[in-house]
C-alpha cells in the first residue's frame, strides 16, 4: 500500500513538472504561429473617438481571425500625426518582430498644405527604412481633400504610386475608399470614419491584407 501511495505520489509530480514545462513551451510555439502586423498611421489608424475594439486594427484582426489566419495587430497610430511625425517615431513604434507593416500616413500633411514634396520624402525614408530592416509593407495612399486645389492634388496624389514602385511594396491606393464623403459612415466631424465607416475600410483593404499574408515571405505555418 505503502509503495503504491509513493508510486502515484512520484507520478503525479513527475506530471507536475511535464506541465510546467510543456505548457509555457506550446504557449511560445502558439506565439511564435501569430503574424504580427503593425497598422501605422494617423487617428485614421488609431481610432478616433471611437472605442477599442471599433478601431481599424481591432476590427482588421477580428475579420483575419475569421478568414483562419493567427494575427496580432498592433495599433501604432497617433491622431494628429503628419508624415514628419511618423518619421520621427518610426523607429521605436516598429518594432523587430513586425512581420507586416500597414503604413498609412499623409492625410494630415494635405489638411495643412504641407509641401508634397516632403510628404514623399518623408514617406520615402520610412519605406527605406523599414526595407532595410526587411519588414514588408502594405502602403496606404491617401488623396489629397477638394479645397486644396487641383495643383497640389496633381502633386500630392500621385506620390503614393510613385514609391510604391519605387520600393516595389504593395499599394492600397486610397485608405478611406468607400467611406469618404458618406455621412452615413463618417463621425459627425465627417472626416473620420465611424464603426460602420471602419467595417467599410476593413472589407475593402482586408483582400490586399490576406494577400500580403498569403505570400511565402510571411510564414504562417
């Protein structure tokens, strides 16, 4: 009796120590399957007025969490940001272990009438940037708003396909297609999207996303 108590006594701490063990490893190995995608931008990216899990990163994850694919999508994006302030921050907002980038920055630089020609500088080096560090990247364009006028439009627009093919990144050519000017999913400030307007953005970048994802770059085991 006495040795068939010190028997289970031994297995039952022998299977103590297998699940200490075991289970912090299968729970890195689960991490370790999850892509991580870094959403880069402005309060386009960070949700403005809007709660947590209305945002575009939160909504962006839920909608690959249902198409099948492991993601944790990360919300770097700061209202008010301009392309200058993105640059600045880049480095330290990105970090190594980002698998994919949604870079969506410039909006704010046409509201202001920053120079085109920085906007794309700007943009240029942080593309440089994150290829040097061999972090794929999704682009996000932007078009510049009706008041600007139609010189700065023809300067600023065409910048976003211009570096996209200069660094040979994918482009998603206007980040607020299908919600811009559609009061029905904009805030009442009607310039940015509510969670309607977000779900628009989501669905009609979310093609793009999987993409990007399915390329064997990114390995999703």
């Amino acid at each position: 009796m006495a040795l068939r108590f010190i028997y289970l006594t031994g297995m039952a701490l022998l299977l103590g120590l297998f699940l200490a063990v075991s289970l912090p490893a299968k729970a890195q190995e689960n991490a370790a399957d999850t892509v991580q995608i870094v959403g880069f931008g402005d309060s386009l990216m960070a949700g403005y007025q809007l709660a947590q899990t209305d945002g575009f990163t939160a909504q962006l994850q839920t909608a690959l969490s249902e198409a099948g694919y492991k993601t944790a999508v990360a919300n770097a994006g700061v209202s008010g940001d301009t392309s200058s302030g993105g640059l600045a921050r880049l480095d330290w907002s990105v970090p190594d272990e980002a698998q994919l980038v949604i870079l969506e920055l410039g909006a704010n630089d046409a509201l202001r009438g920053i120079s085109p020609e920085l906007t794309e500088k700007n943009l240029d080096q942080m593309l440089a940037r994150l290829k040097e560090r061999g972090i794929p990247v999704l682009l996000a364009g932007m078009i510049a708003p009706p008041n600007m006028g139609a010189d700065y439009a023809a300067k600023f627009n065409p910048l976003y396909q211009k570096l996209a093919d200069k660094y040979q990144v994918r482009l998603y050519p206007f980040f607020l297609d299908g919600v811009a000017a559609d009061k029905k999913l904009l805030l009442e400030d009607g310039m940015h999207p509510n969670p309607q307007g977000v779900k628009v953005m989501v669905a009609n970048i979310l093609p793009d996303v999987k993409a990007m994802l399915d390329q064997e770059s990114i390995d999703l085991n």
